[in-house]
C-alpha cells in the first residue's frame, strides 16, 4: 500500500485500499498455528496437537469461507470485497496460499516432526516400513475389525460412480479382470469409526488406509489390483435455512443437517504419487477446477493425529496446570460473595467449575431461588450445565433457556440437548428470526431473607462449555449490582418476548447498540486527545474485520490517539502506514490456551472505560447477532484488565507483529533474552483477585 506521510484531514477521504482481504488474513492465522508446531522449543506432543489443529483449521475454512466464496459467484452474487478484490481473485489467492501452506504443513510433519517422534520411541510408519511380526498383527486385526465395515464400491454401466462424502478419506482403486482384461474403477471408503492411525506394536502407528490398502486383493477376491490412492475431498457444508418460511426450526434444521452431506465439492485432495488417470476421472466425476486439486505428500487427514497427541508421554506435554479456586470463597454460598462485591473470573487460569458451574448448580439446587434464565449457544453432550438446568425445572423452579441451534457444526447436539431441556419441563427459546443469539448470559432471581427478590447474573465472552473452559481463554463477571440486573432482565425479556429495548445502562447490545457505542467512544477519545487529556485505545478481540470501527480506528490514529489491537485471527486493518495509521499497533498471541475473550477499553481522559463481552468486530456479530458486553465498574478489575491488555501488546511478551502489508512477523526473543509467554505468565503468577479482594 502507497501513503503521503503526513496528516490526513479528517474531512479527507480515507484510502481506497486500506483493508487487507480477510480471507488471506485468515490463512495467515492458520500460518501462524503451523509455526507454533515447526516450532522444535514447544513439547513435541503439543507440536502434533498444532498439526491436527491446522488440518481441521484448514478444512473449516474450505467448508464455511471457500463455499461461501463460490456460492456467491453461482448465485450471480459476487461483489467486490472491502480489499478491492473480485470473489474470483480471492478464490485464485486463497488457492495458492493455501497450496503453499498445505505443502509447508506435509513438510513440516514428514521432515521434522516424524523423526522427533521416532527418537522418543514413537514411530508412524507406512505399510511397507513395518516388521513381518507387526503385519501379521495388522492382518488378524483387519479380518476381525475392519474387513466386515469396508463396502467396496465399484464403477461400471450398472454401478454410478458413488456420492463421496464431506471430509471421508477413500481410497481410489484400479482392477483388472483377468478374464476379459477390462481395468474397473473403484472406490473404498476408510471407516470413520476406526482409530486413524492403528497401532501395530507399542508406540509404532501405521495409517489405516495403509492397512486396508495391503488387503485389497481380499476385498476384490479374484480381480487383480493395479493401482490404489488415498483422496479426500472438502464439501460446502455451511447452513442455509429460510427461518421467514420454516414452521418449525428443529425439523427444518435436521433435514438441513441431512442435506449439508450432499453439498458442492469445493477440495479435492490427493497423495501426490497418483497417476494421471486416476485424478482425471476424480476430477472429471466430482466436477472439480485445476485450482480445486491439492497434491500432497501422504498421508492425507492429519487432523487424526490428536489421537498421538493424546498419547499418555506427560513429559512430551505442557506441565500440567489446575486452575486457581480463590476467585470465590469455598465457605458459604456464591450469592453471599457476590452481595459483597464483583468477581471476576478469567479462564482457564480460574475454575471455571468452582465459579460460574458453581454458580448454576448452587441456584439450581436453592430452595430461595425461584427462577434462571441463560443463554446457551455451545455446550458439552454431557454438560453439568444442562444437568443443573433440569434439576432446577424438577425443582419446580422457572427455567428459560434460550438456545442457539444454528451454532455452526453444533447443531446436531444443540438439538438433541434442547429437546432434552423441553422434556424436562424448561422454557426453550430459540431466539429471533435472521438472528443469532450469541450472547453469554445467566440470571437467577432469588428470594432474600427480608423476602425481597434479588438479581444475579453472569455475563461473559465464552460459552457455558466445561470442556473448552479449560483449553479457551475467557472473561466472566459476576455480579448482583441492581443496573447490570435490570439489564440483563430487560435483555431477556427482548430475547423471549415482544420487547423491543434497545438501550441499557450497563450493557452495549448488538445489533442496536453495539457497533455505534463502540465508535461513539472511539470519537470521544479523539476528543479527549484534542483537549491534551489522556487517551488511548486498547482493544482484544478473535477478529476485527468492521469497516466502520476500523475507519473509526484510522481516524483516531490520524488525531495522535494511541491505539493497541490484540487480535487472535483475522486483522483487516493495516497498521503503522503513515499518515493512516502509524499509531495503530497489531499483535497476536497464540500458544497452550485458545486466546477467545473480547475487551473494549478507552482511557477517557485518565478515568478508564474497559467492557468486554461475546462480540468481536465482525459483521455478523454486530449486524446479524445478539451480543452483549458489559461494563467494568469495579476499579481493582478494570485496573489488570488494563494491565492484561498492555501486557499482551508489550514488546518483550512473545507475539506476532502485523505490518501495512498485512505480513505477520513471530517476536519471541532469542535463547539470552526469551520474549515472555503471557500465558505462562498468568498461570504462575499470584491471582490478582483474592478471596478479600486484595
């Protein structure tokens, strides 16, 4: 990108090229897990884990992005991107990064990662690497497990060539009858309810498409076997349901469900080692483009390899952690603490089953509590949460649970727990047409000793899922301050009825209130600025892709006001182009925790504003979501946030640094002087919020 350095006035017109394209940006995050597992300082088994990661990263962005892309073109929908490019353009770019990556990702496995395994005794190897004695293991294994799953299917004039599902690994395979010499195509697929990797000794692993591919002459008893590849294609498996039109969302979202299976094939990927024929009647059959076709080395679908990552080697993992319990006192009940004060809890440095699960069981299982409302967008299948949900509505209590459906690749399960919710007596509210409700929400409405009716509730930037809470990084608070209450009350009566609040006291709500709060303050800083009072800008998000607040953003920058970005994944703002944006900085963090939570804060003239919640800077969240963030008033909390927020943009804390060309840079020191791992950090450092608040 080319700039005049200088100011630019406010009344000028911003630079036509001043996004970068999300879809690259995108890949660039993937890049940067991959750069986590090339890299040798990470235990080895967490660098397998950063493999997997990146395959079924990569597969989503196929299934959900690359499908979108293509969709649009097909419908005669395509416009031009934010970033000046045509859909087509992006599709081409995406194409070749994602070659590139792809290739970097076999490279870095096959080269470097394969032989660190095998010097801790642990082996993947291919059919032909392995001893007799292990074959003849594989061999009673295949005949006693396997053989009876495998259905052959092959391609002639009585027999189509067969529909290949979204994300199956097959086998493409050639015969010939030695009686009429004819040469037959046909198509195996590898069984998803087996181990991906089969074990034929201790710790020595071979892939199960070579195991299957070692018996093919059993499956195709009497026919000679000429030739066989392992491929795997990528299908459009996004939803699409027309809320305006469908009687009852659950029936139309299952046949919806049934159907993504059959969607377009948008990658075909292949071993490199495939002959020619074989890939032109793939290509042919599945109708795929040249720039569709991903040849790699083998083997393909590395997203299987958590299964060696779970490998029970604790000295090839991260030191083991368990999170902090001071974030509430163990003795009496949380509502007691919390008519004391505020809390605050980050997870997963804090529990989150001693804390917000504590939380709802406790109201759960209260006689004085009479009713609990939460919002529910992804959970466990065996999630305490719901558990505690139905025990309350056995209780006899009110229990409204709004419940996000369309939560993208959840959808099966969040169906199956919410009929499980209705069955047991709770109001299950599946939120607004066109809208997802993605906010993080609990109320419960207890009954107090002076027979009065207080409020409590829980807002926060991750879902009530007990297993993520401890691999994701998020923020809660919780609070019975009356304003946050009424809010939270307000907002679930707009959520489950006809209300039609838009404002709040202590809450900023998209799609009303959210987008223009956030740039309201973006505009007051700037002010600030002007009148020579304090100000800066300090945002942590999962993505910032929103024309509005990053133009807002340039804009603040071209007043002098200091602006910090610490972003996870996708960044379309350039920064430190001058006369733009040389006070913006991006960083990144990546590491043993998933960085999710979402803080906003402003420097106010040196009387700080900090609010976080579930929304990032995105367009869906703050035109076609419910979100919710909510203020910090507690000075003790919005002081670390602040401090959390200048900590992970420092330059001595290990990060990745984004310039105005949109390339990221990893800075993590050298072996004299390591840059600090902010995570860590935060989990050996004395908790800043104890049971006294000191």
């Amino acid at each position: 990108m080319s700039a005049t350095p200088g100011q630019i006035s406010r009344d000028e017109p911003l630079p036509e090229d001043r996004f970068l394209d999300r879809e690259e940006s995108w890949l660039q995050f993937n890049q940067r897990v991959l750069e986590l597992a090339e890299d040798g300082s990470l235990p080895l088994l967490e660098r397998v884990r950063f493999l997997a990661i990146f395959s079924t990263n990569l597969d989503e962005f196929f299934m959900v992005r690359v499908a979108g892309l293509l969709r649009r073109i097909a419908t005669g929908l395509a416009v031009r991107s934010a970033s000046g490019r045509q859909p087509r353009e992006v599709l081409e770019r995406t194409a070749v990064i994602a070659h590139e990556l792809m290739l970097r990702h076999a490279a870095c496995f096959r080269d470097d990662v394969l032989p660190a395994l095998a010097k801790q005794d642990i082996e993947i190897l291919r059919w032909e690497e392995l001893a007799e004695s292990e074959r003849e293991h594989l061999r009673r294994l295949f005949r006693e497990r396997i053989y009876p799953v495998l259905t052959p299917l092959v391609v002639d004039s009585a027999h189509p060539f067969p529909y290949i599902s979204g994300r199956s690994l097959n086998l493409a395979v050639v015969v010939r009858d030695p009686d009429t010499e004819a040469r037959l195509f046909a198509r195996v697929k590898v069984p998803e309810i087996l181990p991906r990797f089969m074990e034929a000794s201790p710790n020595r692993f071979t892939p199960l498409e070579d195991v299957i591919a070692a018996h093919l002459t059993q499956l195709f008893n009497g026919m000679e076997v000429l030739e066989h590849h392992a491929f795997r294609v990528t299908r459009n498996q996004d939803l699409e349901v027309d809320e305006d039109i469908a009687e009852d969302l659950l029936q139309a979202l299952e046949k919806e469900l049934l159907r993504r299976r059959f969607g377009p094939v948008v990658r075909l990927e292949v071993e490199e080692s495939i002959s020619t024929e074989v890939l032109e009647l793939l290509t042919e059959e599945l109708g795929m483009q040249e720039r569709q076709i991903y040849r790699v080395p083998g083997p393909l679908d590395l997203g299987g390899l958590n299964q060696i990552a779970d490998l029970d080697r604790s000295e090839l993992k991260y030191p083991p952690f368990v999170p902090s319990k001071a974030a509430l006192p163990t003795e009496g009940s949380v509502f007691a603490a919390l008519r004391e004060r505020d809390v605050v809890v980050q997870h997963p440095y804090d529990s989150f089953a001693t804390s917000v699960q504590r939380m709802v069981e406790e109201a759960a299982a209260d006689p004085k509590v009479l009713a609990i409302k939460q919002t529910l967008y992804r959970t466990s299948g065996d999630s305490p949460i719901v558990d505690a949900l139905i025990d309350a509505a056995d209780a006899g209590k009110q229990v409204v649970v709004v419940v996000e459906i369309k939560a993208r690749f959840d959808e099966s399960a969040n169906i199956e727990w919410a009929r499980k919710l209705e069955q047991a007596g709770c109001h299950v509210v599946y939120g607004f047409v066109g809208l997802k409700t993605h906010c993080k929400l609990l109320l419960v409405v207890r009954q107090e000793a002076d027979g009065s009716l207080r409020r409590y509730c829980h807002i926060g930037t991750g879902n009530y899922h007990p297993k993520t809470a401890r691999l994701y990084e998020d923020l809660g608070l919780l609070t019975a301050d009356l304003e946050i209450a009424e809010d939270v009350t307000e907002l679930f009566n707009h959520l489950t009825g006809y209300s039609r609040q838009v404002s709040y006291r202590q809450l900023l709500v998209a799609p009303n209130t959210l987008r223009s709060g956030l740039v309201l303050r973006i505009e007051r800083e700037i002010g600030h600025h002007r009148a020579g009072r304090p100000a800066h800008i300090r945002f942590k998000c999962n993505s910032l892709v929103d024309e509005v607040v990053i133009d807002a953003l340039y804009r603040a920058s071209q007043a002098g006001v200091p602006v910090d970005v610490w972003v996870r994944g996708i960044c379309a703002l350039r920064p430190g182009v001058p006369g733009l944006s040389e006070n913006i900085r991006v960083r990144s963090v990546l590491g043993r925790f998933l960085e999710h939570s979402r803080i906003f804060a402003y420097e106010c003239g040196g009387k700080p504003e900090v609010w976080f919640g579930s929304a990032d800077l995105m367009h869906r969240n703050l035109d076609r979501r419910v979100e919710a963030l909510v203020r910090v008033n507690d000075p003790a909390h919005r002081d670390e946030l602040l401090r959390l927020l200048d900590k992970g943009v420092a330059t001595d804390t290990s990060s990745w640094w984004l310039d105005g060309d949109g390339v990221w840079t990893r800075h993590n020191g050298d072996a004299e002087a390591p840059a600090l791992d902010i995570q860590t950090h935060l989990m050996r450092s004395r908790r800043w919020r104890t049971v006294d608040g000191g």
